[in-house]
C-alpha cells in the first residue's frame, strides 16, 4: 500500500511539475531590450514610466530601456538614425525622415493621435495678434513645437518676421516663461495648466485647432528592430494596451506616483490625465489621411521635398496591431 501512495504521489509530482514548466520557462526566458526614444520626463512621460516601473513591460517580455532625448523630435530622429534607439512615439519628424530615406517604418499611432503643443503668453497678452513684434520661443528648430508655432501664427496672419523667434533648444518652457525675457512660449498642457494657475500664463492657442484633418504623433521603429524582433514591438502595444486601461481604472494610484515626481497639484494632475483619457484611441491604428496631410504640411515647411508623396505601403508596417 506503502508503495502504490508513494508511486502515486511521485507521478503526480512529475504531472504537476510538467504542466507548470511552459509558465515557468517562459517566465525564466530572456527579456528583449528595447530602446525607446524619449523626450525629456514631463508629465506627458508618466504614464508609460509608472507602467514600467510596475512591470507592464516585462510581463510581456520587454526590458524598455528609455532614452531620452531633451531637444525634441529632431534631436531623437537624429538618435534613430545613429543608431541609439530601436523604437520612438514623436511627431513630424518621424515624416521628415523617412521622406530622406532613413530606415525606419511607422509602426502604429501613439494613444492619443491628438497634438499637444499650445502657446502660452505671459499675463497680459491674450491674443495671437498681441505678439507682432514680441519675442516667442517653440523650443528646438525643426521640431513639432517650432512647427506648430509657424503654423499658429500664419493663421493668426503673422510671419516669421513679424515676431523675434528664438531657439530655446531642450529649455523648460515654464522657467522660460518665469524668466521674462519672452512673451509667450509653446508648451505642453501639463505647463500649461501649472502656468495659468499660478497666474503667470495665458492660454491663447491650441495647436489642434490649427491643423484640421492631421495625424500629428507616430510611432517608428527601425528596420533592424522589425526584422530581428517583430513580436516585441507587438508586445509594446499589447502592454501599453494593457497599462492605458489600469491607469484608467487606478487614476488615483497614477495620479500619486505623478504628484510625487512632478512639481503640480494633484488636481491639475488629475485635471490633465482625465483629458488624455478622453482622447485615448488603444487601436492604435494610423490616419491615413491625417497623416498624408501632415506630409503635405511638412511640404509647405519646405522639410519634406515637394516630389515627396506619402506612400503607405513603404512608409507603414502596421501588421503588428492586433
């Protein structure tokens, strides 16, 4: 009797251990290193880096090692084509580079396809038209804040002359604001919410209702990067899925970890991350016509060539959008 309860219990032992072992394996299995472009930590970067640090990322097989890049998109697409990162979400730039054939394919559209870039003027201005002769900044030339500053003015019938642009490179818009040395500044909202309520700013223009029909943030990764690890860049949008909708369920738990890391009251926080929920597409799927228009602009801008046509089959790889 002794004998069979002992052979009964070593096989099931063996059954158990057998079926556990894909888990464990899989579990013990090397993670695979992803470079990502970031520009600079703001409260734009907290969610992805409060699901980083909770382990979104590896549970899906991904060591995401961020790179940050603190002079805008121009600077990080200089990075991809040094080779420093194999994956990106920034703006126009991404366009820009691939119309002068550096290899590189979007992937898929950040959460929110919506731009974030708004001009902030100091107290006293309130308009566009306010700022002929002024001093304005839209931070590094060649990035998606100087390009949405030309844009805003030239629809306010303002040029590139009419205003003293300044270069403010990777700069805080805010202590840039603070110093008094310019009238107005082109930001993100987060800025923007902590400058108007500590009444130093005013909010005179959102970027988005200047472009229209526009896809204005992408995401890329390198043509290495696709051929070596196409399952990993699926799993970064699996586990960005996966963290969008916890922090959307756990805003509270996002909104302490921000607070903790960001100089803003929990209230703005809060204030901003319920307006990005509100424009999340978890699709991630590509405006097709958003983004040619985009191409057609960066022609106006003279930063694509005017032979240039926005060709979805050699621009896109979105087969990795589940």
């Amino acid at each position: 009797m002794r004998s069979r309860l002992s052979k009964s219990f070593r096989f099931a032992a063996f059954a158990s251990f057998w079926l556990a072992a894909p888990a464990a394996f899989a579990q013990s299995a090397p993670l695979v290193p992803v470079r990502i472009a970031e520009l600079g930590v703001s409260l734009a970067s907290m969610p992805q880096q409060f699901a980083r640090e909770k382990g979104f990322f590896v549970q899906h097989g991904i060591d995401l090692q961020v790179i940050r890049f603190v002079n805008g998109g121009a600077e990080a697409m200089a990075g991809v084509a040094s080779g420093q990162v194999d994956l990106a979400v920034i703006g126009r730039p991404i366009l820009t580079g691939i119309s002068f054939g550096l290899p590189v394919k979007i992937v898929g559209s950040p959460p929110s396809k919506k731009g974030g870039f708004e001009l902030v003027a100091r107290k006293g201005i309130t308009s566009v038209a306010e700022l002929r002769g002024k001093v304005v900044t839209g931070g590094a030339l060649g990035g998606g804040s100087h390009q949405s500053l030309l844009k805003i003015l030239a629809a306010n019938g303002l040029g590139e002359d009419d205003v003293k642009i300044i270069a403010s490179g990777g700069a805080d818009a805010e202590m840039v604001l603070r110093s008094g040395k310019v009238d107005a500044v082109v930001t993100q909202e987060a800025v923007r919410l902590k400058l108007v309520d500590d009444g130093r700013g005013t909010l005179i223009a959102k970027a988005r209702d200047y472009y229209g029909h526009y896809q204005s943030g992408f995401v890329l990764a390198t043509n290495q990067f696709i051929n070596d690890h196409p399952d990993a860049i699926r799993n970064y949008f699996i586990a960005t899925r996966d963290y969008y909708k916890y922090e959307q369920a756990s805003i509270d738990e996002l909104v302490e970890y921000s607070a903790s890391r960001v100089k803003l009251r929990k209230e703005l926080i809060r204030a901003y991350f319920l307006e990005q929920f509100g424009l999340l597409d978890l699709t991630f799927a590509i405006d097709l016509e958003g983004t040619a228009n985009a191409v057609n602009y960066l022609k106006e801008l003279k930063e694509v060539k005017a032979g240039v046509n926005f060709d979805p089959n050699t621009w896109l790889d979105l087969r990795f959008l589940d």
